[in-house]
C-alpha cells in the first residue's frame, strides 16, 4: 500500500477534514503507543498503520 491509497482510505473512513487531525492525535497501542503520523515518519508501512487504524476504529471486514 502506498501513502496515497492510506490517506485515501483514512478520507473514507472518517471524512477528509478529520482525518489528519485524528492521525496527528489518536495514539494507538498497536503503533507502540503513537500517532499515525508518528508511525508513519518513523518508517512504519503505510499498510501495517492501516491495520491498526482499521482495529481501532473497528471498520468492516470489506475495509481492511
């Protein structure tokens, strides 16, 4: 997964004016204890993030 298709998928998943603001603020356990963004700069694959994102939320299975 590319960062383009990860942000496309945060958009639908939580609209586009929200979903930065909760990948700068939400602190997952299944990132070690930090924000998607901070995973994301810290080299995580966009896909590994995704999953945590996809758990916490609890989105579809269709979705994951």
């Amino acid at each position: 997964m590319r960062h383009t298709e990860f942000w496309s998928r945060m958009e639908q998943a939580l609209g586009r004016a929200y979903a930065r603001s909760w990948a700068d603020q939400q602190v997952l356990a299944d990132l070690g204890e930090r924000t998607v963004n901070e995973a994301l700069a810290a080299g995580e694959p966009p896909k590994t993030v995704w999953r945590a994102v996809w758990r916490a939320l609890d989105l579809p299975d269709r979705d994951r």
